[in-house]
C-alpha cells in the first residue's frame, strides 16, 4: 500500500457531522486509510479525485440508493491554505509537495512541423 494514496467514501450533499467528519453514521469519514476503504462494499470507485471525477461521483451519489467511493493519490492537504484558497493555487505548480513533477520532452506538432515547448 502507498503511503500517499488517500481513499474518500460516500460523496454527500447532506451537511458533515464536523465532530466525526462522517457523511453519514455508517459511512467512512471523508478521509480514510485504504486499508477501511477496501473493507467497503461501493457500487461504483472513481479512480482520481480532479474535477471530472468528483463531478462523476457527486452526480453518482444524488441517488441515496448508491454508494460510491472516490480513490485519490498524493496526501490529504487537509487545511492548507495553498490548496484551500483559489488564489493560492498558483504557488503549488513547481513544488514536489503539491506537483508530481513529471516532465516531457518538447512536442512535434504535426501542423507544418512546428516545435511546441
């Protein structure tokens, strides 16, 4: 198990129990290791937390009949301000904290041959 992947259960739109940051009583908190995430039975797992699939999960989830679970890599930024607050976002570009640093090589575009950087 990577120490680093972080597991969310149950996307709700009902308000979080801030005590026990449980969605519902029975659900998983919002943040689980995978070791309780894998113990769940899920209708559908989402495969990375980005835009796209939070935007599948939440719409999978408007059904109370289903449950869904949203896997997600890197660590639980829990209250950082660099990820919290939009405007900040721009600082964790670069940064191997928050960017899993991965480079290319320069592309051929296959307009008239032209190099993309």
């Amino acid at each position: 198990m990577h120490p680093d992947l972080a597991a969310r259960s149950r996307i709700t739109s009902k308000p979080i129990n801030s005590k026990l940051n449980m969605a519902k009583e029975n659900d998983l908190p919002a943040l689980c290791s995978l070791h309780d995430f894998l113990k769940q039975d899920f209708d559908f797992v989402i495969v990375g937390g980005g835009t796209a699939g939070l935007a599948v999960a939440a719409r999978l989830s408007e059904n109370p009949n289903i449950h869904v679970g949203v896997l997600e890599a890197g660590k639980a930024h829990v209250g950082d301000p660099l990820i919290s607050i939009p405007a900040l976002h721009g600082k964790t570009s670069k940064n191997p904290k928050y960017d899993w640093m991965h480079n290319t090589v320069p592309q051929v575009c296959h307009l008239k041959g032209l190099l993309r950087t």
